[in-house]
C-alpha cells in the first residue's frame, strides 16, 4: 500500500460548468495551496534550525597566516564586506522588484511549443501524491530495483567513475549493449559505430527525429501512442498521420497503413510491445512495414523498451533484423523497464553508420552523455544471465492476471495485454463515457490515479471510453487499488 487514503470528496473545489474542460485547464496552474511561497515557508519553518550560521570551531581559533602583513586596526580588507553575514547589522537585501512581462509574454514563447499542454501520464502522478492516491497511472515500479544492480552503481561512484563518458556512451556499456543484441537476436552491432548512449529512450526518441527529419516531413504513428510521440513530432515540425490500432486486440487495416504513407513521409514510429495497448506487433504485421519502409524510402524509428515483458508465448521482433532494414532502422531502448531503474536515465540508440552520425550529433549538442556510474551499472545489469529476463516476463505476468481480476470484479472491461505493463479498460462496463471525469474522479474520491484514455490519442473524444492502469507495482498497492475500486463500483454493471 502507498500509504493512507486521506482524500476528502471533491478536494479541489466544486465542480464548474465543464468539469472535464476546468481539470484539463486546471494543469497549467498552480494551485492556491501549493504555491512556491507557502511551500518554502513551510520548509524554513519545519527544517530551520535556531540560527542558519555556520558556527565556529572552539578548539580551532581562526589565525592569520604569517605570510601575510599585518592588517591594520579599524579597516576591513578590501575584499571582505563590512558586516558579516549573519551578524545582528546585516542589512536585509533589497527586494528585487518584477516588471510583469505580460505585455510581451508572447515573444519569449515559441511557436513549436505554444500549443503543448503538460504530460497527462506525468501529471497524473503529481496529482496522486496530492491526494495520496494508489499511483496505477505513471509506469514506474513502486519495488526496489535489483539489489545487485544497486550495488554495480554504487561501486561505481567510489572506484571514481563520476567524470563524463565518452560522449557516445562508456565503452563498456556500448561493449554489452553489442553482446546483449548478439545474444537474444544474433544481431552484429559495431559499438565504435552504431551504437550511441543516451538520456533515457526519451531521449533516444527526439534526438533520432531531430536527426532524420526536416520541416513538413510527415511521420507515421499508430494511435493510441505514448504521448510523448506527439510532441516530439511536433519538435521538428514534422506532420503526423496516424493509423488506428483497433480493439480488442490491437489490429490495424494494412490498407490504412498504406494509404498512410507517401512521398513525404520519412518515418514510422513503431512502440512494440506497445504502450498502452500491450499490443506486440506480429512479424507478419513488421514485414509490412518493412515492405512499405522501402517502398517508399522511410525509416523505421522503433521504441523497444518493453522488449522483456512478454506474455502467453508472445515473440517479440526487432524491424533492425529483418531483411532490408538494416540501413533503414534506428532501434531506441533503455534500461527503465527491463532493469526497474526508470529514474536512472540511461537509454540507446542502435542504427547503421549514416544514422547514428547524425544522431551523435544532436545528442552530442543535446545532454552530452548519461550519467557516468549508472552506464557502468548498465554495462553490469546487461550481462546478466537469460534467467533474469525470463524471470521479469514471468512476474510480470502474474501481475497483469492479478490486476486483471481485480479489475473484472470492480466491473471494468479491461483488455488483456500481450506485453508490456499496462491495461487499457473500458468504462461504459461501470456507467461512464468521459475518461477525463473518470480519471478525475478516481483520483480525488476513490484514490486510484489512471491515465485517461484520450491522452493516448491525437483527437478529442477518441479513446473517452478508455482509461490505462499500470501493473508494475508491489502486490500490496495493486490489492489496496482492487479494494478502492471495488468500492466505489462493484455492483455497477449488474
Ligand atoms: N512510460 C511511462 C508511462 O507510459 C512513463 C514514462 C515517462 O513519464 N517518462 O507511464
């Protein structure tokens, strides 16, 4: 359990006009209560202690080197100020006064970012810890990482690895990257020039557009998608199609795929297994989009982060080893799901010679490189034996029929992934259609924080039926969100 439920009904005020519309709104301001101010006078107050100055040792009075000429009496060096900070003379600094900027606001704001609202997926985990609500919303495990994981990354600061990498990524982690490929796909990967490490696979993502694409270049992406997809598009202004990924199990018409793709397009986005549909696109289904990739001479951008949390038999396929993608795919991973370390950032990108190239060149530019010790702790968890792999599928897959039973008896329909650590649920099953309401209510009333299903899409009312929990949290938080759930709307589809 993540702690006690102390959310009181309706915490955030009355419901307006639209409530839907007020809580969307509700993301770009702060609330009253949790303004800067009120939180660092909380802090002072809590954490201050009786006086804030550094106090002077007693057994080590301050002397004057010899060196130095004698100071004369009454005048302070130069150098130093008259007062001493702290002292009952300091003068209170002046206020520096704020000239609102309202009146051009407008001109420091970018026109590639002016329509961007906030991450509804990260947002939602703000707003859980605000009501300390069960976070089913964010995907991040809420169960320590592996402890000898732990351990590499701790080793590594003290033997001193806390200067910059190289900057395509330590050598010894681009060395098991290639070794991890060669192993699980009997892929060759040359790690002096195909391989770059990067901040996390969000990372890996827009550095691999902003390397490929040019202004008005269109990018493929099937829909519902990882939010961040969008954005990133929007980064490098390129125009997104989407094709449609229809429930129950996830399928695309082949001909909308087709009809997608023209002379403009320079990409496909392709999250497999998928986020958040669990769906894991079938080797048939990467062949066609091979097949069109050099049709029409595009590339391949494919996110594999949950390339180990595969379930009921499902294989899952890199387009990089399929015939004739060699040249045309960039395969962006990371260590966040496989290894439980989502707040480590360390991510890559694997593609041939000319891609990587570019892509060098923008993160170069971008974040330089990820932390030192954890890319050590990367080149550790890598190299560890296939039972580590299986074993997080297996668990993984226990977690998923738990929560999927949880979910079925608090009368949601929820959709059985074949991958990664999300379901998708219908709502209509429990009387609702607006998934932001939902969701609203859920965190504030209910205490479970979900993801609305319209976030995963690129137009209003799409996806309102739908909201996504995620299941790679300890037994006791998915138990104690059954409880909430069941609560508040068993009984409501009899
Ligand atoms: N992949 C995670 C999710 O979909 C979140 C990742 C993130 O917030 N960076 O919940």
């Amino acid at each position: 359990m993540r702690g006690p439920r102390a959310c009181p009904s309706g915490a955030l005020g009355g419901t307006s006009a639209n409530p839907a519309n007020s809580w969307r709104l509700s993301r770009l301001r702060r609330p009253a209560n949790t303004s800067r101010s009120s939180c660092a006078t909380r802090r002072c107050t809590a954490g201050s202690t009786p006086t804030n100055r550094i106090p002077s040792s007693p057994s080590r009075p301050r002397r004057r080197p010899p060196s130095l000429p004698p100071r004369r009496p009454g005048r302070p060096p130069k150098h130093q100020s008259k007062r001493r900070p702290g002292s009952r003379n300091t003068p209170t600094p002046k206020k520096v006064s704020r000239v609102p900027l309202e009146p051009t606001t407008e001109r420091f704001r970018a026109h590639r970012v002016e329509h961007f609202t906030e991450s509804v997926i990260r947002e939602m985990t703000r707003l859980a810890l605000r009501h300390s609500a069960v976070n089913l919303a964010q995907g991040f495990p809420d169960f320590p990482a592996p402890a000898e994981l732990k351990e590499a990354a701790t080793r590594a600061i003290e033997e001193d690895f806390n200067q910059y990498a190289v900057t395509w990524g330590a050598k010894p982690l681009r060395d098991a990257i290639a070794a991890k490929y060669l192993r699980h796909y009997a892929l060759e990967l040359d790690p002096e020039t195909e391989i770059t490490v990067v901040c996390g696979s969000t990372e890996g993502m827009i550095a691999s557009l902003l390397a490929t694409t040019n202004p008005d270049d269109e990018i493929v992406i099937f829909e519902p998608y990882y939010e961040n997809y969008g954005p990133d598009a929007d980064l490098c202004s390129a125009k997104r199609r989407y094709v449609t990924l229809h429930a129950p199990d996830w399928t695309f018409d082949p001909d909308e795929l087709r009809a997608a793709f023209n002379s403009k397009t320079k990409a496909i986005i392709v999250n497999t297994p998928n986020n958040p549909t669990g769906k894991v696109f079938t080797r048939t289904e990467l062949e066609l989009i091979a097949e069109l990739c050099q049709e029409h001479d595009a590339l391949c951008i494919t996110d594999e982060i949950y390339e180990h949390i595969l379930y009921d038999g499902a294989v899952h396929v890199p387009v990089l080893t399929l015939p004739g993608m060699r040249d045309r795919t960039i395969l962006v991973n990371s260590m966040s799901k496989t290894f439980s370390v989502t707040g480590w950032r360390v991510g890559w990108v694997l593609a041939a010679p000319h891609l990587t190239t570019s892509i060098r060149k923008v993160h170069d530019f971008l974040t330089v490189g990820a932390a030192t010790p954890l890319q050590q702790a990367g080149a550790f968890a890598l190299s560890l034996p296939d039972k580590y792999f299986i074993d997080l599928a297996v668990h993984y897959a226990e977690r998923r029929d738990y929560l999927m039973g949880l979910l079925r008896v608090a009368g949601l329909a929820p959709y059985r992934p074949a991958g990664a650590y999300y379901i998708m649920s219908d709502i209509k099953s429990i009387g609702y259609s607006d998934d932001v309401l939902l969701s609203r209510h859920l965190v504030e009333t209910v205490g479970v924080a979900c993801v609305p299903g319209g976030s995963f899409f690129s137009r209003q009312g799409l996806g309102s039926h739908l909201i996504r929990f995620c299941f790679c949290k300890k037994y006791e938080t998915l138990e104690e969100a059954g409880r909430r759930l069941q609560r508040a709307f068993r009984g409501a589809a009899d």
